[in-house]
C-alpha cells in the first residue's frame, strides 16, 4: 500500500508503508539485519478510539474552554497532536455511522437518527470486520447509538452496551440492564456504568495484551441527563462540570492501565467528539470569553465542530496544533492502514488516509469536509461554507460567528470561494444519493419547522 505523495527537500516522491514508518522510527527486520543488528518485528499498534458523547470544544481545557478543566486530556493533547478543524455530523447517530462506515450518509442513508438504525450489517462494513483482516480483535465499549442490531452483527468480537444515551446509574429507566456479549446484567444499586464500562476495556485490554486489539470506546459522557457522579459532592452546584471532570479521570485511568500492562508505547489513542455540545452544557460554556456558534443539532459551526486528539508516543509529534482539515470518515481508512489492513473494493468510502499527517510527515491534507443531517448538508474548506441553498458563509472568525455573504457581491475572494464549493458540491451530488425521509426529530426542509429553524440558524450564524 503506497501513501499520498510527501514532500523531501524540493523534491516529491512517493512512500509507501516500509518507508514511512521507518521514516517514524519504526525499521523493519530486514534492515536491522543488514546493519548486522537484530531486533524483534514491531507488532502492529493497538488502536484505542474514545468518543466523548455532546463534547464540543468549549468542553476541553486544552482547547480554551472556560468553564473545564479537564487535566487528564490536556496531558494527552501535550504529548500528541490536537486538531482545530476536526468535524462529524451534528447528532449522535449519524456521526457514528460516519466513524464506523467511513462513507457519507447519503451513500449509507444514515441521515438521522431514526435512519441509522435502518443500516444492515450485510450492506456496510464496519470498522471491526476491516482491521479483522490484519489479525485484530476488537470490542465496543459504551453507547452503539441509533445503530441497529448489536456490534456483534457488526463484527465486534466483544462488547458492553447499554441502551440509549446518557446511562449511568439504575435510577434512570433506560439504567436498569446493560449487555455483555449478548447476556443482559442487571445494574446493580450504586453501582456507576461508566466504571463497569472502564474495567471492562481493562478486562478485554487485559486478555488481549500480546495480540493488536482495537477499542471502541463510546463514553456516556457528558451526555443529559446530567446526574451526581461518585465523586460529587452531595451540595454540588455544578453536575454539568462534574460530569466533565469524571470523564477526564476515566480517561486518566485509561492511560494508567495502558502504562501497567506496558501497552503504552504501542497504542494509539484518538479521542474524539460524535457531536458538539448540547444545549445546556452550551448555554454555560464558552471559549476565551466568547460563545460557539451553534450547538448539537445546529448546521452551524458549534454542530459539527469536535475535539480530536491523537496521542502515540513518539510516533505522533508531541504538542503540535494542527489546523488540517478532518472528517469523521476518515478514521476507516487511517486505521486500516495503520493496522495494514485490506479496505473494501466497494462500495465507494468517502474517508482520507491521515496516517502520514498524524505521524507528522508532510502531506496534501484535506481541502474540505462535508457534513450533512436529514436534507441539510453543506461543505466547508478553512475559509468558506456553503449549504445546500447555495448560502455561502465566512467563516474567518470561525466557530464564533459565521456571516452569509451577499449573494450578489462581487467580492473576487468569495466569488472564487463560491464557485469552488459549488464545484465539490456538485461532484458528491448528495441529492442524488439516498434521501432523509424525516423522522419527528429532525424534519425535512419542506415541512415548516425546518424553515423556521433555518431561519433561525442563519440569524444566528451572524451574531457577532
């Protein structure tokens, strides 16, 4: 498998897999012998994906967050890479399709949340059933969202799933049982599932140890409702922070485990958001004093906006901020070639390989990303958006305000702007592919809910 072309000096060349990961600091066997050194063959990494559930970037102190302080996960960011433009789809079901399928929701029809769960497991392939072919054992720990059936069907070997969102003690309805492998456990009284969920992946991490294993780690936080953790203090005027700070400390623990079972230094953990922040952790929330634009559900900014973090000790540069452009759908094939896995022939993926950006080399990254909900889609490079309406947007002060533009200016930037979005609009033809039939919580742009919403949401994107 060969990788996009990187840059060496003035020249151009292109490297595939031996290369760059010996230009990483990874040497094959066959090289080392030709030094007349020996060494054992690197085993391939494991891959440990965490995806905070309604975590935007107002929700990380690392990315300015006001109100959180999250250390755990900023030590994380310090000793990796954190990226400023990482995008997914505005809810929490189709987002997950995106991660897992790496194809747009209208080749999949995941459009919303009812709709994902109309996904078959003999339609698409998941994420499991690629890295399986290069030998990984995976497991699903947490939410599995809208998405139908069960990870098994998917190609999960192991799983601990709940139902719904936002599970964490027996008090809840939705708390009552959670499933291991198919058998349903009761949640016992005190007992707090993100804990059960943590030792859980220390379990699966634990027996899997000397084989590579891939860890779908889907987070109940901070999704509402918003309840005391363990660690709240019974007067707490803050759950919504609590809740904040107890991800962190799983996510602390997490890496504490790794160090234990001496996994460190060959795991790569990505942490991720699968939509912005929710509407009340958003009213609270700010960065550097100012607002998002937008929040979970919106077509704005503060939608689709998701902290990425990508954390391999000495493979991914420590402490760089990287700009680059990344969408959800890319994760499939990173960590197919990661894993040196074989991608499906068909049908079309829509993801980018960020291998070589995320192990520091220079690449051509991404010019855009394309995020859609229901019948609203719009695509975004650094500097512009433009929705399926044709309205193009500014996004140079991005994520705090996003104004439309004139649709007569003769500005040349955003005429240039303009016609280049609609020109990658129109090659991934959305309209042509499998449309959003409305399901009560995200309405299809005919009915006049989605106007006035749109309405709203365009208003909004011009607050200063």
């Amino acid at each position: 498998m060969s990788y996009p072309y990187l840059c060496k000096g003035t020249g151009v060349f292109k490297m595939n897999r031996r290369e760059l990961l010996k230009a990483a600091g990874w040497m094959t066997c066959g090289s080392l012998a030709a030094l007349g050194q020996s060494a054992p063959r690197q085993s391939k990494p494991n891959i440990i994906f965490v995806l905070a559930d309604d975590l935007g970037i107002d929700g990380l102190s690392c990315y300015g967050a006001d109100q959180a302080k999250t250390p755990n996960i900023d030590r994380l960011a310090r000793g990796g890479t954190r990226y400023t433009n990482a995008y997914t789809a505005p809810l929490c079901g189709p987002s997950r399709a995106l991660i897992l399928m790496g194809r747009y929701a209208f080749r999949t029809g995941g459009t919303n949340q009812d709709a994902v769960g109309q996904i078959k497991p003999e339609a698409e392939t998941l994420l499991p059933k690629v890295l399986k072919t290069a030998g990984y054992t995976s497991t699903m720990v947490g939410k599995w969202g809208q998405l139908p059936s069960g990870p098994a069907e998917f190609g999960f070997d192991d799983h601990l799933k709940f139902t719904g969102s936002g599970v964490y003690w027996n008090t809840q309805e939705r708390g009552k049982f959670y499933i291991v492998n198919g058998e349903r456990k009761p949640l016992r009284d005190k007992e707090y599932l993100p804990d059960l969920m943590h030792n859980h992946l220390v379990d699966f991490m634990t027996r899997n140890r000397n084989n590579p294993f891939f860890a779908y780690y889907s987070m109940s936080h901070v999704h509402g409702e918003i309840l005391p953790t363990p660690d709240s203090e019974p007067d707490s005027g803050d759950l919504y922070n609590d809740n904040t700070i107890y991800m962190d400390k799983l996510v602390g623990k997490l890496v504490s485990e790794l160090d234990r079972l001496k996994l460190r230094e060959n795991t790569i953990i990505v942490f991720f958001g699968d939509n912005g922040t929710a509407a009340g952790g958003a009213a609270q929330s700010t960065v550097r004093g100012r607002r998002l634009s937008g929040q979970k559900g919106s077509m704005l900014e503060g939608g689709a906006l998701v902290p990425l973090i990508v954390n391999w000790p000495g493979r991914t540069p420590a402490g760089k901020v990287s700009s680059d452009l990344v969408d959800s759908t890319d994760f499939l094939p990173t960590f197919a070639d990661l894993a040196d896995a074989k991608l499906p022939v068909s049908p079309t993926l829509d993801g980018h390989n960020q291998v070589p950006l995320f192990l520091g080399k220079k690449a051509p990254a991404r010019q855009t990303v394309f995020i859609q909900l229901a019948r609203q889609w719009y695509v975004r490079d650094a500097k512009w958006k433009l929705n399926q309406d044709g309205s193009l947007f500014d996004m140079s002060d991005a994520p705090f305000t996003e104004p439309i533009v004139a649709p007569d200016t003769k500005d040349a930037a955003s005429v240039n702007a303009r016609a280049r979005l609609q020109a990658t609009l129109e090659k991934l033809n959305p309209a042509a592919g499998i449309l959003d039939q409305g399901d009560g919580q995200v309405a299809t742009v005919t009915g006049k809910k989605t106007e006035r919403k749109r309405k709203n949401n365009n208003a909004s994107a011009q607050r200063p």
